[in-house]
C-alpha cells in the first residue's frame, strides 16, 4: 500500500464565479441556514439513482452493496458532521470540474438576483439554480470531500475553507469509503446544533423526508445507526393514504423550490400505456421562467430508476410545472438519446399535458381565488400555448383570463366577454402595451368606454402574438383598437344625450386634408376619427399588418425595417381641434398639426419623431401666446 504523505497535494483557485458565489454564501444572512442540509442529501440522493442507472448496463459496479443508502454522523466532540452516500462517486477530474467550476449558463444573471435578493428569497434560489454543494460554506469552516467511484481503485481528497481555493490529493483507499462519496463539515462555533440528533432529524423530516434513498443517523462516537427516511417512493403510494404535507415536502424535494405547490396532480394511467405521473404547479415563479435557454424538469423514471430530467415530458408552454413521471413500459436500458423519440414518450407527454391542464381547468371552477393566483404567476407562459399549440389552441383560450375594461381587477374570460358582447359589436377588442395604467389611460379606448364595449387590455409579450395567431374565439374575430377603423358606428354610444356625431364640419373637413398634405411624410392618412370622445387626436395603425405594439416590439428586436407609416385620428367634436381648424394663419397652422402629431406620439408612449423641431414649435406658440 502506498503511503498518502508521498503524494503531491495540488492547489486550485475556485473558478471566479465559484469565489464569488461562496463570498455571497459566507456574507449575506440567510435567515434559513437550514437548506445546506437538504442539498448535500439532494446531492448523496442524485449520486444513489445515478449509480442505480449505470448499474443496469454495469452491475458489478454495485458490487457486494446493492442498497443505496445516505448515512448522517453527528460528532458533538469534534464539532463536525458528516454525510456519507454509497453512490456513484468522483474522479478526480469529476471533482475539479463539479466542486470547482459552475456549469450552468446564465450564472451571472443568477448572481444578479441573489445579490439583490432579500434574505431568505437568497436561499429559495441555491436550489432553484443548481449550486447547492457551495451552501454547506453557510455554516461550515472547513469542508473535506473525500470520494472514490464506483468501480475505480483510487480515492481523492478535495477540501477548502471556501476562501478562493481549494486543494486535491490523492488518499488511501483505506481512509475513503468502499465506493461513494462522504462530506465533512467542520462547523462554525454558531452551527453547533447541527451535531444535535433531535435537531438533524427534525430538519431532515421536514425537508428531505422524501427522498427516494433510505437515510440513517448515527451519533459518534459509538451510538447506534436509527433510520429516519425509509426512502420509499412516494408516488407509488395510493393517493388517499398521502397527506398535503408529504405531497409539499416531497415537491420541495423533487423541485429544488421552497415554496409549497398550488397545484398537486398524482394518477396512474392504465390501459395502452401505464405510468404514474405526479406533477406540481409552484406557487412562486422559478427564477429562470422566462430564460429562453430554461426547460422543464420534470423528472423520468423506469420502474422507479431515475433516468434523466432532460426528457420533454411537458410542452415548453408548462415548463413551469414540476414532478415526474415513472413508467414501466419504457425499458431500464433505454439511452437517453433514444427516449425522446420513443412513441411511449409521446403518449406520455400527451397524457401528461391533458392531466395537468384539466387539473387547472378544474382549479378554475371550483377555486376562482386560487386559480386568479396560478394564473397571475403562469398565465403569462402557459398563453405562448395558445401561439405554440395549434391542437390545444381553444382549450388555452378558453382557460385564459384577462384584464378589460370592464373588469376593474377581476379576472374575465373570453367566454364572458362574448356573452357580453353588444348586439351590433362584431369582434373581440383588444390593446396590447407593457402596462396596464398605461393602457387604461389611452385616448384610443374613449369611443369604445363611451358605448360599453369592453377592450381586453394585454400587457404580456406574447399577447401581441397569438392575437395575430388566433384567427378567432367562438366565431369572433380579434381586433386590435389601434388598428384599422374601429365599425364603432353601428354601436350606439351609452349617453343618449350625444347623438352619434353628425358629419365633421366643412371647416374640419378642410383642415384635415390640409393636415394629410402637411403630415404627408410622416402618417399615411388623417381621418375623422369615432375612437376619440375626449381627446384631440390619436395615432392608429393601418387595416392590415401588426398593431401599433407588435410593430414596436418587432422593431425593437430589429426584426422590422421600416414600419409602415401610422393614421393619425382627429377628433371633429374636440374645442380645440375646432378652434385651430378655424385659424387663417397659415404658418400657425403647420405648427399645430405638427404638434398634434407629436402629442399623438407621446399619449402612445413615444418620443417626438424630432424633438428639437417639437421644442421650437412648442416655443413658437408660447410666445404667440403671451404676445396676445
Ligand atoms: P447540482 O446538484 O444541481 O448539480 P450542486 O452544487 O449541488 O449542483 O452539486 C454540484 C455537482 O457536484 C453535482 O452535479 C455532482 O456532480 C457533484 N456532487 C456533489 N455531491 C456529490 C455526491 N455526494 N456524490 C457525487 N457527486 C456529487
Ligand atoms: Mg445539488
């Protein structure tokens, strides 16, 4: 045998975004320390089902210690405590790279939002984001790795003080475990009581009661090991005999979140295809919702063996939702590659998607409360369905909610509008913007507040897409206010006392087309408008093409050149629009309609299409004005 003192000791510098990373752990206060623990189960947890997979082309890798097991030594004398797995284990390299290294993207963004995060919102992130290992520096000094693979006859060293390095060195296979992986903390004076048994084990019950490895728990230096996790799966147990509790804990668990779920869908599909699927709605938004890079994590199992969280078992429009399926029709061996185009998977997946979404059907009927909640969190994902999914598009639709007008802050549903519709009112009205006082405040929804017709106010930016997708919702077509003539004509408007308007006057008339030959580079057409009420003039855009919104978005993102030129509205009842209609000052006259133009921008939330000719003109006036 070779003596470990022969062998190099190798120092390493942590990864920038590692060191980073630890100087937050170490100096922010996490009001709940807590979570170290249930990551570095989370971790031996993940070491046991990945040896369990590679087991099944490999099973002399299991040796003569088939069952997988997470061990808990609390030794109060040392200050220390240690979690032993009997997994899969690491190499050295393995070891460099995963205790080293952050592998995930979109790590700078994450440290963005733990920085800013207030106490204990940190913590809900670590396990949300995948770097659960570096919490145990939360409240340990010294954190010793020793570790050997399964089937290798070598076993290495990492330890560090979390300070900006670490070191690697090789040890006798005599000082590590037979195969696995075990952890020492030596804790902080002020974490004392993770050496208590009655404490260690309330904290595991709580947060890890669930995982699917047995867990014991031994007091050194000679007390006896005590089972605290059976490591039972909890989704083969009947449904009735499963308390709200353990459904919480065990979504904590599988989910890396530390809120409790809104939703909770347990069943067995039988027939063709059987599986169990268990599947949970978070109440709090996961961090990465809206990352493009993000996915599902809902979890495949065969026959109770993890086999990967990267299968597509949900569409990208319920990648919220989190859990697992287990199914055993789908063969242990099966390679990861080889699953996604399985046609099992695709039953799966179909099955899957219908469980969830009736369950949040079924939320909305029998829980408005709770629904309106699910829906202000996930509402704006699970609507890029109804873009993405052409099969499920009315299904979506008809789930959907929205503010209105007429809704002040409830939620409606399409099929209320309809069945509020006004006799004469032909299409489903709606604005787009990125907020909804905004919305509320715009002149363009004047003439439709005027005759009662309700305008869905959307503030998401996928709504500007899928009301270009969705052709119609029970027979009505979508119709942007900003877009177009609005046929507002034929509804009458709700005070009596107005008659609907009477032809502009041939004074307005005139003025209009002498604002359409001004403006004529800059709108393609100025017409009398019946959206205004109150307000002098708005911006539209023309009958075809994307709405005023989609048009900003689309060039925002550069993905349109030229934007085809607005219609500014003119309101012929407007005082002031009569007034300046009625002026002979010719040079008076271009900059009034000049200047309609611009306050037409700025209501719609744009700038001056040149300010400085805007800051003259606005000068102009003033000093005309104080002349007379
Ligand atoms: P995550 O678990 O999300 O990958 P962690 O920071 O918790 O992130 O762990 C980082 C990596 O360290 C793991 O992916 C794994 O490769 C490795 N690791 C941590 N603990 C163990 C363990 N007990 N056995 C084997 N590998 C481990
Ligand atoms: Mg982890």
């Amino acid at each position: 045998m070779s003596d470990a003192s022969e062998k190099p000791v190798e120092n390493h510098v942590f990864e920038a975004d590692v060191a980073r990373l630890l100087h937050l752990m170490v100096h922010s206060v996490y009001s709940d320390k807590d979570v170290f623990l249930r990551e570095l189960i989370s971790n031996a947890a993940d070491a046991c089902e990945k040896l369990r997979y590679e087991a099944i082309s490999a099973p002399e890798l299991l040796g003569s210690d088939p069952s997988p097991r997470i061990t808990l030594s609390l030794d109060a004398a040392e200050n220390r405590l240690i979690v032993d797995d009997n997994g899969i284990g690491m190499s050295r390299d393995e070891m460099i790279e995963a205790l080293g290294t952050i592998a995930r993207s979109g790590t700078r963004a994450f440290m963005e939002r733990i920085e800013a995060a207030k106490a204990g919102d940190g913590a809900q992130l670590i396990g949300q984001f995948g770097v659960g290992f570096y919490s145990a520096f939360m409240v340990a000094s010294r954190v010793d790795v020793v570790s050997r693979r399964a089937g290798s006859e070598h076993a290495w060293r990492w330890s560090s003080d979390g300070r900006g390095s670490y070191t690697v060195e090789a040890v006798d296979l005599a000082d590590a475990p037979a195969r696995g992986t075990r952890i020492t903390l030596q804790l902080m004076d002020d974490a004392k009581s993770y050496t208590s048994k009655w404490s260690v084990e309330r904290i595991v019950k709580e947060q890890s009661g669930h995982v699917p490895v047995p867990i014991d728990l031994i007091e050194l230096p000679d007390g006896e090991p005590s089972r605290i996790g059976d490591g039972t799966a909890l989704w083969t147990r009947p449904r009735n005999e499963i308390t709200k509790e353990e459904y919480a804990d065990f979504y904590r668990s599988v989910a890396g979140h530390y809120d409790e779920p809104s939703l909770t869908v347990h069943f067995r599909a039988e027939g063709r295809h059987e599986y169990t699927g268990l599947a949970f709605v978070p109440t709090a938004k996961p961090y990465d919702l809206f990352d493009p890079t993000g996915k599902g994590r809902m979890k495949l199992y065969v026959k109770r063996v993890f086999i990967t969280d990267d299968a597509e078992l949900l569409p990208r429009y319920l990648r919220f939702v989190r859990g697992l399926v287990d199914t055993s029709d789908l063969p242990l061996n099966v390679s990861r590659e080889m699953i996604q185009e399985s046609p099992i998977l695709t039953a799966i997946r179909k099955g899957l998607t219908n469980r969830v979404l009736t369950a949040i059907e079924k939320l909305a009927e029998s829980d408005k409360d709770a629904f309106a909640k699910l829906w202000d969190a996930f509402g704006p994902v699970i609507k890029e369905g109804i873009y993405d999914d052409f099969e499920r598009r009315a299904q979506l639709m008809a789930l959907a909610r929205f503010r209105t007008t007429a809704s002040g802050d409830a939620h409606r549903s399409l099929a209320d509008y309809v069945k509020d519709m006004k006799d004469a009112q032909a299409a489903i009205y709606y604005m787009t913007g990125s907020n909804l006082e905004q919305l509320q405040a715009s002149p363009q929804l004047e003439g439709f507040r005027a005759r009662g017709i309700e305008v869905l106010l959307l503030t998401d930016s996928i709504d500007s897409f899928w009301v270009t997708a969705a052709p119609d919702f029970e027979g009505k077509p979508f119709k942007s206010v900003t877009q177009g003539t609005s046929d507002l004509a034929q509804v009458p408007k709700l005070d009596a006392k107005e008659t609907p308007d009477a032809e502009a006057s041939a004074t307005v008339k005139d003025f209009i087309s002498f604002a359409k030959t001004t403006l004529a580079d800059a709108v393609s057409d100025v017409r009398a408008s019946d959206r205004l009420t109150e307000s002098a003039v708005c911006l539209v855009a023309p009958e075809h093409g994307p709405d005023r919104q989609l048009e900003k978005m689309l060039q925002g993102a550069g993905r349109l050149d030229s934007a085809a030129k607005p219609i500014l509205e003119i309101n012929p009842d407007n005082g002031l629009i009569a007034a300046v209609a009625a002026s002979t000052n010719e040079a008076f006259r271009v900059d009034a309609v000049n200047l309609l133009l611009d306050q037409a921008r700025i209501l719609d939330g744009d700038r001056p299409a040149d300010p400085r000719a805007f800051a003259e003109r606005l000068s102009r006036l003033f000093s005309q004005a104080l002349k007379g």
